[in-house]
C-alpha cells in the first residue's frame, strides 16, 4: 500500500470520524433541549403545585376560623350598641375639646 493511498484512507476515516461526531453532537443537542423543556415544566407544575397547596391551606384556616366564630344576633346588637355609644362618647369629647371645656 502506497503512502498516498494511506494518507487518502486516513483522510476518509478523519471525515468519517468527524461527521459521525457532528451527528452525536447534534442528537446530544436535541436530547439536551427535550430535558431542559421537560424540566422547565416540571418546575412549573411544581411551583403551581405548592400554590395551590398554600391556597387550600389558608382555605382550610379561614374555614377553621369561621366555625369557630360562633355569635348569635343578640351578641351582635349587643356589639352594635356598644359600638355607637363609644361613638356617642368620642363625639362628646371631641365636642367639649372643641369648645374648651374644662369638665
């Protein structure tokens, strides 16, 4: 075998070797991108997960605290009442701090 005919058929094998590196590169660079989309997704749904999670969470707070609230109507006409004669009062406070009052 002559030395040209080396260097030729060590040529093709370089080329060969070469174009089958470029083709496993290139399936690499596909499958790369296939998991990175699939893992962006999973994080996704994940981090909706974990909303979700938290908002039946308070959900279930909030229903807790509701059944614990227990009043009937006269405890809230009671609160009400309440409620407007310590308006009344700051009112007549106000009034007599307007006016300078001395009592």
């Amino acid at each position: 075998m002559t030395l040209r005919r080396q260097l030729a058929i060590s040529l093709l094998a370089l080329l060969a070797l070469i174009g089958l590196n470029l083709a496993i590169v290139r399936w690499g660079s596909s499958a790369r991108a296939e998991c990175v989309e699939q893992l962006r997704r999973t994080v996704e749904r994940k981090t909706l997960v974990a909303m979700l999670r938290r908002d039946i969470e308070d959900r279930l707070r909030q229903a807790r605290l509701l059944s614990e609230i227990e009043m009937d109507g006269s405890e809230l006409s009671e609160m009400a009442q309440e409620a407007s004669v310590i308006r009344l009062v700051n009112e007549i406070l106000v009034e007599a701090l307007e006016s300078r009052a001395s009592d």
